[in-house]
C-alpha cells in the first residue's frame, strides 16, 4: 500500500509534506485522504452503535435498544 505523502494540520488545516509537526502552528499533523469505500463494509455495524452510544447519530430510544441488541448478540 502507498503511503500517503501529503499531511494537513488539525490546528490550521494547512497542507505541508512534514511528517511530525506543522511548520505553521507546531499542530499535530493528520491523513487529509478519506479512507477508501467498500461496498462489502463489514464494519460498518460497529460504527453505527458506536454513534448511537456517544449520542453523535440521534435516534429513537426503540431503534438504540435493537441497534445496541444486536451488537450484544454479535459478541455471544
């Protein structure tokens, strides 16, 4: 897999080729390339109880309940 050259700031999303820190802010540097999509995404389960159990996705109580019930289910 190819390493990804480009890096961004999170502090001032400025783009740089450093790999430690930025050279504007001193910020902690990220990988600004989305990850890639699959079709066949077999994780894609565990980041949605994920977000419901932080409170990020909003949804009814009922639909938490069966969403966190199935991820029990998952781990039995």
């Amino acid at each position: 897999m190819v390493q990804a050259i480009l890096r961004r700031c999170a502090v001032c999303r400025a783009y740089t080729l450093q790999k430690d820190r930025c050279p504007h802010c001193g910020g902690r540097l990220e990988n600004p390339h989305p990850p890639r999509f699959s079709p066949q995404d077999r994780y894609q389960e565990y980041r949605v109880a994920i977000k419901v159990m932080s409170g990020i996705i909003k949804v009814r109580d009922d639909v938490a309940e069966r969403v966190l019930r199935r991820l029990a289910q998952s781990y039995i």
